[in-house]
C-alpha cells in the first residue's frame, strides 16, 4: 500500500473517531458533569502521552524552555473553553448538531489566520465561510425553534478550536510538536478539574460506581486512548506524508460521522433542515481549504509555448 494511501485511511480513522464521540460524550455526561468528564478524560490522557514522550522524545521532556511552557499553557487555556463549551452544549442539542457546528472551526481558521496572522484570505475561503454560514442558519433558524443555548455553545467552543488551530500553526514549527501537545492536554486536564471542583459537584468524580459505569468508562476510554493521545500520534506521524489541504478535507468528514452515529445509535432521523444545513456547512468546509485555483484548473486549456509549431502526421 502506497504511503500517501495509508496516510488518507489513517487520518479519516481518526476523523471517523472524533466523529463517533459527541454521542458516547453525551451518554457519559448524562452521569458524570462535563467538567468532571474533561478533567478526566484530559488527565488519562496526559498520562498515556507522557508515557510515549519517556519512549520517544525524552530528551525534549527533559528540557523544556520557558517560551514553550508559555505556549502549551497558552494553547492548553484555548482547548479548556474550547471543549468546556461544547461539552456542555451536549447537554442542550444532539449529537449531529454538535458535530457540524464544531465543524465550523475549519471555517473559521482562514478568517482568524487573517485577523491575527495577516495571512491573505483566499477566495475559496471566503465563499466556504458563506456557504457555511448560511447553512448554520438554515440547521439553526429555520424549521425549529431557533438556534438554542447548547447550539451556541457549541458554536463559542468551535471559535476557540479555530484559534487553538491559528495558534498552533505559529508556535508547532518552533518547538517539538510532541512536547507542545503534551503540555496543553496535560493544562486543559489540570483546569477541567479545577472548574469542576468550583462549578460542580464532585460526588460524580469521587464516586467508583460512575466512573466505572459502561457510559462514563466507555467514554473515557474512547476520548483520552483513542480521540486524544492516539489520534494525535497517527496525526503527528501520517500527517507529513499528506498535504495540509487533503488533511482538512479529510477532517471535514467528522460531522458526517457524527451525523451518521446518531442515525444508527439512536435512531435519529435527520430533519430537513439539519440535512441541508450541514451539507452547506460541510461544503464550506471542504471550499475553505482549496486553493482557488484548483476550481478553475480543470478548465484551464494548457497553453502552447509562444512559436511552437504543431506537427501533422501523415
């Protein structure tokens, strides 16, 4: 198998688990509060990273400078609102929902890219944010009751990804991307429990019954195993053998995974509205991260060299 072929079927496996969570999420934190939830699933999983850094790059471990701390904290404060939010706003909308909204992120990285990098917005980027605008509006605003407080959570998280995103494309080529993880995975845990100790009551968290419940033990060990600390070392390790374009689209996948779990899992049929709006966000997506040439290209005929001339045959 080509590596470039192994490389698309690794990255859509971690897109196809990132997908399939919002529902195991949502069952677990029926029973154990979403800051209880984050703090232990971000906890586990710093465990199981920090193992793989005394494996692979103790060196790096052993050696972290003062610029790099400030950039996991950094990046480690953006993913605890970030997944705080969306965590929550499970508790108020269904899982398909979750998973286009968040999906939004990839929209939003062109326009924050802009806004703090001053790197130039492409024209495909502006269409897909159109495209997925309107589509949020139409999932959110039209056929139901209107956009509700869990979809605006959701949608508050998926800013915070995007920037999480932004951020990390500045700080990664400076330091060891291992590391960089390590330190925010390890931060978002260390607040999760802090606000689930001030915010929540920790009954959930102490108790063996909840934690080794099917749900919250399913969950736990879905999100920090395999959504976090082995889906970040399939992407770090298969990533470099694809292009950042294919990598997007190929992310892009995750709220049609989302979409389908619910179907299967719990029988929920996609309204019209829902269907229609997350193909446009879907669509945003995808047209955010191609490059503008790439629409026209197919079209373009290849010009002849100024002087050449054609050869007939006989």
């Amino acid at each position: 198998m080509k590596k470039s072929l192994k490389s698309d079927l690794m990255l859509l496996f971690v897109a196809f688990i990132w997908g399939t969570t919002f529902i195991i999420v949502q069952n677990a934190i029926a029973l154990l509060p979403p800051h209880s939830f984050n703090a232990v699933r971000f906890l586990v999983a710093t465990i199981f990273l920090l193992i793989f850094a005394l494996i692979w790059d103790r060196k790096n471990l052993f050696a972290i400078p003062k610029e790099l701390w400030f950039a996991g904290i950094f990046l480690g404060v953006l993913l605890f609102i970030g997944y705080g939010a969306q965590t929550i706003g499970l508790l108020y909308t269904t899982a398909a929902n979750a998973g286009f909204i968040t999906g939004l992120s990839v929209v939003l990285v062109p326009i924050l890219s802009y806004l703090i990098l001053k790197e130039k917005l492409k024209s495909t980027s502006i269409i897909g944010v159109g495209l997925a605008a309107i589509g949020l509006y139409i999932m959110t605003m039209i056929g139901s009751v209107g956009i509700n407080f869990g979809d605006f959570l959701i949608f508050f998280g998926a800013i915070f990804f995007a920037l999480q995103i932004v951020y990390t494309g500045r700080y990664a080529p400076k330091y060891s991307a291992f590391i960089l993880a390590l330190l925010q995975i390890a931060v978002c845990g260390i607040l999760s429990l802090g606000a689930a100790i001030i915010f929540e009551d920790t009954t959930a968290l102490l108790s063996i019954d909840v934690l080794l419940s099917f749900d919250v033990l399913l969950a736990i060990v879905i999100t920090a195993l395999f959504a976090t600390s082995i889906a970040f070392l399939i992407q770090a390790n298969f990533q470099r053998y694809s292009s950042p374009t294919k990598t997007a689209i190929i992310f892009a996948t995750e709220p049609v995974f989302a979409a389908l779990t619910s179907m299967v899992v719990l029988w929920q049929l996609l309204t019209w509205n829902v269907a229609i709006g997350g193909l446009l966000i879907f669509l945003g997506m995808i047209l955010a991260e191609i490059p503008p040439d790439a629409l026209t290209r197919p079209f373009k005929r290849q010009k002849e060299p100024k002087g050449s001339v054609k050869m007939k045959r006989d």
